[in-house]
C-alpha cells in the first residue's frame, strides 16, 4: 500500500531523507518521557488558541474517513474547522484551522513555540500546496504562537496569551514543495534505507532521533568533537573526519588544538596556571547548588509564563576548606506552586559570604532572577547569591582540562566521569528531561503511580549534581 506524505513526514523529510524512512517504517525508537511531556504541551495550548475561534468545527475526534467527509461538507459551508482532512493523491494534510473569508480561506498553523521560527514556513507551504491542489484559495497564511511576555494572574484570557503572525510572503516564496513531495514519497515507498548523511541538519531544526545512531558510525576521535562548527563542518564537508587527517596549518582555535592534541595523542591536558587561578578566586566555605525544573506551555501558577522553568526541587552542598561538608536538599510536595517552598528553605540553605558553586551557570542565574523578579520582597538576599556565583564548568569550557573521553563536551554528564570516574549510569534518572517530566506527571499532573519512589530517585539524581561538583573541585586540586 503507497503512503501517505502528511505535514510532519514532509517536515522530516526536510531535516533527513534516512528519518523519513526510518519514521515510515516504524523504526524510529520510542519516545522519551520528556519528549512526550513536550508534544503534550502543544496540545494543551491548541485547547487555548481554538477559544480564539468560537464559531469553529472541531473534527479531531472523527476517524480518517469521516474527517475527509465532515471537511468537504464544511467547506461548502464555508464554516471555520479545526484539524480539517484534505487528500489529495498520495497527499494528505490535516490543517490546525481552515477559517474562510470573502475570496478563499486562511490557513493557521498553531505552535507552542513563543516567536515563529524558520522552519513553521515549509510546513505552512506544503499545507497550502495541499489545499490548493484541492481547489482551495488559499488568501492569508498565519502561525499562532505564544506570547512570550505573558505573565498569568488568574484567569487565563486566550488573546493574551496568544500573538497571531502573519508569514504570507514567506510560504510564498517557497518553491519546492511539488519537487519535495515527489522526492518524499519517493523514499516513502522504497525498499531501500537511505545512506547516512551527516550534516547540520542533525541538530537542525531539532536533535534528530537516531542522531546518536548515525553518529555512532564516525571516527572515535573525529572533527565534530572541535568547538568552531564553521571550521568542523569545512573539515566533513571536504572528507576529512578523523582527526588524525587534520592537515597541518588549518586554522584552529586555542579550544580545538586542545582537542585536536588531546585526543590525536590520546593524552589528558591540563593547563595548571589557569587551573590554579581559577581555584584561587573560590571563596570557602563554597556553597555548591543545582535546581530541577519543569516547565509548561501555557502558565500554571500565577505569576509565570509561557516555558518558564518552574524550579521543584534544589540540592545543596556546603563544602568548608577543611572539615565536614554538609548537604542540605528540597524536593516539593505536590499541588501548590513549589516556589514559595523552595525560597523559604533556600533563603537559609545559601546564607554565608562564600562562593555559590553552580555548573553552567546561566541555567542558575536565569532560575534566580526570574524568582527575584516574580516574588520582590525576596530580592535582597537572591542578589546577594547571585553575586557570590562562580561557573565551575568554566575550566572546562575554556579546555584548562580535557580528556579525550569528553569527546569535546563540557557538559557535567561527561566531565565527572571523565575526571573523577564516576557518572550518572547507576541511576534510575539519569538527565534533567526526564527528573522534570517524571515531576510533573507524579506531582503536578498526578497521571502516574509509584510517587515515592520517583521522590527517591529524584533525590537520588540533583543531589549527584552538586556532590559531583565537590569531588570535581577536589580533583582539580590535586592536579596542581
């Protein structure tokens, strides 16, 4: 039986021929908890932005048929519809909302994103190909996203919460869609897999699914570990891969000689002054934190926005010079927004004049501000921890230490194992995506069982985070 090229394979047969085919053939691996708490976020704000559209036909709930029946009989109505079906050919599309005007129709792509990004115009091209070949004047086309600035205080009103864009003359200026749709339904239909074909697209414009397969196939020191994607891409796109074939004189950055020496000769570097200068700026006793954060779509809490990060959940270590280190840890209870909680034990838990130790500190500082900025009578003693916060993944950002097993990562995930031996594998939750979905289904949604033990193995993971960030300030140590 010949497929069926709908908006989302045309969108991944934009990013990768071999996903198309992966995705067609059911061989793509299941989705995380976290991604699916993400597709989930983009149902929960279509229920706000169909509010925008009162006088509207919702066919979402009608099976593939019916739905192509329905919408042919509400077109003739010329009635506004949700999720209406039109096939044509190998071709089928069902539009977010199909609204009509005096001439033809406008077509609305919703999206739980807080601007319009690039790749919301192709998918609108191809929806207005189809509608067109249908015999729909297609006049207007429009993402609805979300508003970025809006900030909750009760009642949701949908038009605030919601901006509408129109990108007309963007859809119009794209060509390729009947060249595309051929190609697509092309690789659709074939018995072939097609080759692997690594690029920017991995990434672009989301981390592909079988990303870590295809990669998995490269070098083991290969040129994507380097920092200066303009100068690795060059590399792959001229065919050398293997760092090893890096010709001498190509023009690199301090960071990637690091790379390149460190991995070529399999040796870890170190660069004891800036290691020794970066320990000398720490100020004890160091106050190592990390929070946990979930975030939603549409605002749960008052005084929230769209895709804030919510923190739940912090673990604290307070590590003197010499002498016991202390851990202190919240987690909240479920119900009530966790931020007036997790303030009042944090106020104590960061009190002091030492460094706040944090890794990659944007993530922290953006966390902190936006709680000073929503709750002001804490906003004294929030700048004061701000102002004691110092970035450990700085040496390793600036490649002070490199192993190569970090395989040109900064991140915590690789540095720890790389320079103290231990890492997350052992644990039950082993990255931030999955702590925060597992917290908003347990706690905030309350759809799955076995709290107690998520609480435990949540524990388990952020305080990980900040005793991981000791045993890495002890290692440096030792290495000058």
């Amino acid at each position: 039986m010949a497929h069926l090229l709908t908006k989302s394979k045309y969108m991944q047969g934009q990013q990768c021929l071999r996903l198309l085919w992966l995705s067609t053939n059911k061989l793509l691996p299941e989705k995380t908890i976290a991604e699916k708490q993400k597709l989930e976020q983009g149902h929960e704000f279509e229920e706000y932005a169909h509010k925008l559209f009162p006088e509207a036909v919702n066919l979402a709930e009608l099976e593939f048929n019916e739905n192509l029946e329905k919408t042919k009989e509400l077109i003739e109505q010329k009635k506004t519809i949700f999720e209406a079906g039109l096939k044509v050919d190998d071709l089928f599309l069902r539009a977010d909302v199909l609204e009509p005007t005096k001439e033809g129709w406008n077509l609305y792509e919703i999206k739980a994103s807080t601007k319009q990004k690039p790749e919301h115009i192709p998918d609108l091209a191809f929806q207005k190909f189809v509608c067109e070949k249908a015999g729909l004047n297609i006049e207007k086309c429009f993402v609805l996203h979300l508003n970025k600035d809006f900030i909750k205080n009760g009642e949701i009103n949908p038009k605030e919460l919601s901006i509408i864009e129109e990108v007309t003359e963007k859809v119009n200026l794209i060509g390729d869609v009947e060249k595309n749709s051929k190609l697509y339904l092309e690789i659709m239909n074939s018995k072939e897999k097609p080759e692997i074909l690594i690029s920017k697209n991995c990434n672009s414009p989301y981390p592909c699914a079988v990303k870590n397969d295809c990669w998995g196939t490269l070098p083991k020191n290969n040129v994507l570990h380097l920092t200066n994607w303009r100068v690795y891409w060059k590399l792959f796109d001229d065919g050398i891969i293997d760092l090893k074939d890096v010709p001498e004189g190509t023009k690199l950055t301090p960071k990637d000689e690091t790379i390149l020496e460190g991995e070529t000769q399999e040796k870890i570097m170190i660069s004891k002054e800036h290691i020794k200068h970066f320990l000398n700026s720490l100020k004890y006793p160091l106050c190592h934190l990390d929070f946990e954060t979930f975030d939603t779509a549409v605002p749960i809490f008052d005084k929230s926005r769209p895709w804030q990060k919510m923190p739940f959940q912090y673990s604290v270590h307070i590590q003197p010079e010499n002498g016991k280190i202390i851990h202190y840890e919240f987690l909240a209870e479920d119900g009530e927004d966790p931020r007036h909680k997790l303030l009042e034990n944090l106020k104590e838990h960061t009190k002091g004049s030492g460094s706040v130790i944090v890794f990659n500190k944007s993530f922290e500082i953006n966390v902190l501000n936006k709680l000073a900025e929503d709750f002001p009578e804490h906003k004294d003693w929030i700048q004061d921890v701000l102002d004691r916060i110092i970035d450990l993944a700085v040496p390793f950002q600036s490649f002070y230490y490199y192993n190569p097993s970090q395989k040109g990562s900064y991140s915590i995930k690789k540095v720890l194992p790389a320079i103290t031996g231990k890492g997350y594998d052992s644990l039950e939750i082993g990255n931030g995506g999955d702590a925060s979905a597992l917290y908003f289904y347990s706690h905030v949604k309350k759809e799955i069982d076995g709290k107690e033990d998520i609480r435990k193995n949540l524990l388990k993971y952020c305080c990980l985070d900040t005793e991981g960030m000791v045993w890495i300030i002890d290692e440096l140590k030792k290495l000058v």
